[in-house]
C-alpha cells in the first residue's frame, strides 16, 4: 500500500500530499459537512451556553431514546472512516450495540456491544493501550481500525435498556477518497458462551464466506472455577479444513502474547498492554485461583493477519487442571468479539442474544 491517495496512512508516507479529504461527524456537526460544525442552537450544553451562543459548545452530545437506535452517522463514500472517539458512562457498556453497515447492506458488518468493541467487555474501565484501540482515563474509547466504504458507511448504535442513555459523546472522523480494488470491508462479531457447555468449545466465528482476513480477538474471559484456566488452544479451521484445523495454538496465555500462566512475579498477574497483545483488565476475588476469576485479553493479528480464500472457523477450548495432574474442562463465562477483513457480500450472523444474556451478572 502506497498510502498516496490519503486512504492508507503511516509515519513512512505521512509527509506526502493527497487529494483526500477530511471530515469528521459529531454532536456539533452530525452530517459531517464542511463548514457546518459549531452551528447548533439546541443540545445537551444549551443551558451552560445560555448566555454565549452558537459557537460555544451547544451540542457535544446526544441522548438516546429507550429501546430505540441512533444513527452517528451517515456517509456518501469513495472513503474510510480512520479514527472513531466516544464515552459514555459504564453501566451502558453492555446495553448499547454497535453496528456499522457498508455500501448499503441490509444486515451489519460489525454488531458487537459497545464496551466488547473497545476492549473493555466488564463494566469497569480499563485503560488500553495499542495499536488498533487504545482507551484513556477516564473511559475514553478510541478506535484506529480501518473502515474504507465505496458508497456509503452507516454506523447505528441501539440502546436496549428500557430507559433513556443520556450523554453519550462521539467523534467519528473519516477521508473521502477513492478506495483500492483490493481494499476489504471491516466486520467484527461478538459470542458469548454462559456457560460454556462441559467438553465443548467456544466458538468465536463460524459461517464466514469469501476472501479475506482475520485481525483481531477480544475477549472478556470469567473463570466458573479455581486454579489455573488457560491451557486451552486456540484453532483456526481455513478453506475446508473439517475435524483439524491449520493453525492450532499451544495455550490460552501463549495465544495473547503471554506464557506460564501471566505469572509474573510468582504469585501474581502480570497486567499487561502492547501494541499487538495484551491482558490489561484483571479482576480478582480474593486470591490468585480462585473463582470468579475475570480477565480482558486482546491480540491484534496486524503484523500477521490470517488470510483466508474461501471460508473460516474459529474456535478457543476453556482448559484447567484436574488434582491428578489430567486437564479440566471448563464451563466458563466467554464472550469474543472477533474482527476480520473481507469482501462482500457477507453471511449473515447469527442473532444477537437479548439484553439479559448480554448482562454482566
């Protein structure tokens, strides 16, 4: 990728003029227009800007309706959005869904609940720092994956809870310019096993057709029982592969960048965040192995996506110790959300569960 036409940026191009544009859609301008940013005379700091006017901060969120869905944004491509901010409190984390639709499709590219999309599945802030999302004190979710669109990009965000989300900011920023013939669409989906049925497998993507490339994995991991949990192996079944697949990892941990348990120093996890891995959130009852046990873990596949041509199946295994020394199935609260590239069109994915499934209880 050249990077000359605006759509793929780095420090080695940065310097190098483009055509593209720049625009960027909020509460103070929700189309995105050149000239149209500032101009509310009505919004959630209208009464702090009583006595200043359009100009001062009139608008810098919106609140979203019970059981209803707010569009942020609707865009007329060639383009691709570069760079998505929002907030919100984090009791909403897990009732707000995300979802964004590309070139005019019916059903989305990417439905994951908000705080999953974010890294940051638990209801309880944790600062991430890396190179597709990194989230600030204090919440401060920003995402840098790349989003090109050739007619249109529509990102929606639906409120499930029975009362109305109030203040909810967001700045969604994005090029118009013409997009590559090789240039895949972003979809990113989100399972959730709770619990994991004994002597199964969780199942982060199935059904997937067509060409394209996996990214990235999030998952916020609570563990049902004592000891160590993660010997479990991560597979990835490409192009026809049935009972075995072609990658097969060697432990939960190794997987996310880790090793030997995150231990570190002995008796403690080693809290971690990278640019391509990490384990940022650990939640601990009291004591190291104990039940209840919750993590946040991510691992962006950036320097080594997995490219696909056909279809792809992606599955993780819940792995403990029995007191014999024989592995321990789990039966583990899982929930991933898996990113990957690819042409359209897309299957359509599986129904997300309702509001109570979704909950962090």
């Amino acid at each position: 990728m050249t990077g000359f036409n605006g759509l793929h940026m780095s420090l080695g191009n940065l310097s190098r003029l483009s055509g593209a544009v720049t625009r960027s859609i909020s509460a103070e301008n929700p189309t995105g227009e050149k000239g149209r940013g500032g101009m509310a005379t009505d919004g959630t700091g209208a009464r702090a800007s009583r006595d200043l006017g359009p100009g001062w901060k009139v608008s810098p969120s919106i609140h979203i309706e019970a059981e209803s869905t707010a569009t942020l944004a609707a865009i007329e491509g060639p383009g691709a959005i570069q760079h998505i901010w929002m907030t919100v409190d984090p009791a909403w984390w897990r009732k707000l869904i995300l979802r964004c639709y590309w070139d005019g499709e019916e059903s989305p590219s990417v439905e994951v609940p908000l705080g999953d999309f974010f890294c940051n599945g638990w209801g309880e802030r944790c600062n991430i720092s890396s190179l597709a999302v990194t989230v600030n004190p204090a919440g401060g979710f920003n995402c840098y994956w790349e989003m090109p669109f050739r007619r249109s990009a529509r990102i929606t965000l639906e409120n499930l809870a029975s009362e109305q989300c109030r203040n909810f900011f967001y700045q969604i920023t994005y090029t118009l310019t013409e997009v590559p013939d090789d240039a895949a669409y972003l979809h990113a989906q989100w399972r959730r096993s709770n619990p994991l049925p004994y002597q199964t497998v969780h199942t982060l993507l199935d059904g997937v057709r067509g060409q394209g490339h996996y990214v990235g994995t999030y998952i916020a991991w609570g563990v049902n029982n004592n000891g160590w949990w993660g010997e479990g192996e991560i597979k990835f079944y490409l192009d026809g592969d049935q009972d075995f697949p072609t990658i097969c990892g060697t432990g939960t941990e190794d997987y996310f960048g880790g090793a030997w348990n995150f231990e570190h120093p002995k008796g403690q996890y080693g809290v971690f965040a990278s640019p391509y891995s990490g384990l940022p959130q650990v939640i601990l009852p009291d004591g190291l192995y104990r039940s209840q046990m919750r993590f946040g873990m991510y691992r962006w596949h950036i320097m080594d996506p997995i490219r696909f041509q056909q279809n792809l199946r992606v599955t993780i295994q819940a792995l403990g110790w029995r007191r014999d020394g024989r592995y321990l199935p789990l039966q583990d609260d899982i929930a991933s959300t898996a990113f990957w590239y690819q042409a359209e069109p897309h299957a359509p994915f599986p129904a997300l569960p309702d509001r109570d499934f979704l909950d962090v209880i």
